[in-house]
C-alpha cells in the first residue's frame, strides 16, 4: 500500500470580504514530492475576478492525472507487447456539466493520444486492446466515476 500526500494552503488577502463570497480562490498546492503549484478554482465556476490566472484548478488536475495515468500504464503494456514507443502526446478534454440532481461534475474525460512507434506499429485490434488494458489497469481510472474514453489519433 502507498500513501499520496498534497497540501493545500490560502489565506485571505487584504481588501477581501469573506461573507460576500468577493475574495481570491488562489492558493498553493504543494504535493508529496515537494513540487509546489500555484491552485485556483476555475473561471468557470467563480468567474474571472476571483480565479488566478496561470494557476491550475481542480478539474484540470483530475483531467491531467487521468491522462497521466493512461499514458503510464499505456507505455508499460505497449513495451510489454513488443511494441517501441518514440512519442505520445495527448490532448485531454474534461466536460463539467450538472447531473440530475443539480450538482456540477466531470462527466467525461476523452483522451486523445497521438502515439508514434519505431519499427511495426500495431494493428488496430493491437491497439484498443493496448488502451482497453491500460484503462482497466489506471489506478485513477479505477478511482472515479468519470465515463473515460480513449480516441487515438492516428499519424498520416
């Protein structure tokens, strides 16, 4: 078993009212590792008076760690199946909309991999079987109940 730490920290800057919700919803992220991020809630919740620009907010995290994630466990089988992978690049997309009862929530996080491969690439059966794997074997992937789907772009 691991244990994953990050630890949040704001303070309410001078000229900010509290009460009335008119104050910044910048603050520092520092994650187990020691790496230190400046954090925000997204302009699309708060509007852009209190978000900060140039700061990461909770939903883009949760679309990096499910790309991040992908595209570990994707490399880790990929080598395992023979296959060498030169590049992967991915432009993640997470949609937030209201569910049901009326609350806001990443519904779907599409991935969208750019994949170049020395040597034979794999057929397309090789390759949703490769995703297909690397999804069920994403640890964030098994950790939350965005709907996750993988359309890989295929190189010219």
């Amino acid at each position: 078993m691991a244990t994953y730490r990050a630890t949040s920290e704001w303070t309410l800057e001078d000229g900010g009212d509290f009460p009335k919700g008119r104050y910044s919803r910048g603050h520092s992220l520092v994650f187990g590792s020691g790496l230190e991020v400046p954090g925000t809630a997204s302009a699309h919740v708060v509007g852009n008076k209190w978000s900060v620009p140039g700061a990461v907010d909770p939903e883009e995290m949760l679309v990096g760690a499910i790309n991040t994630c992908h595209l570990l466990t994707f490399l880790h089988i990929a080598r395992e199946a023979g296959f060498v992978v030169t590049r992967y690049r991915d432009e993640a997309e997470g949609v937030m909309e209201k569910r049901e009862d009326g609350e806001m929530w990443v519904s779907r996080v599409t991935l969208r991999p750019e994949i170049t491969y020395e040597g034979r690439p794999p057929t397309p059966a090789e390759r949703d079987h490769m995703h297909h794997a690397a999804h069920k074997m994403c640890f964030i992937a098994n950790s939350v109940k965005t709907e996750i789907v993988v359309e890989e772009k295929l190189s010219a």
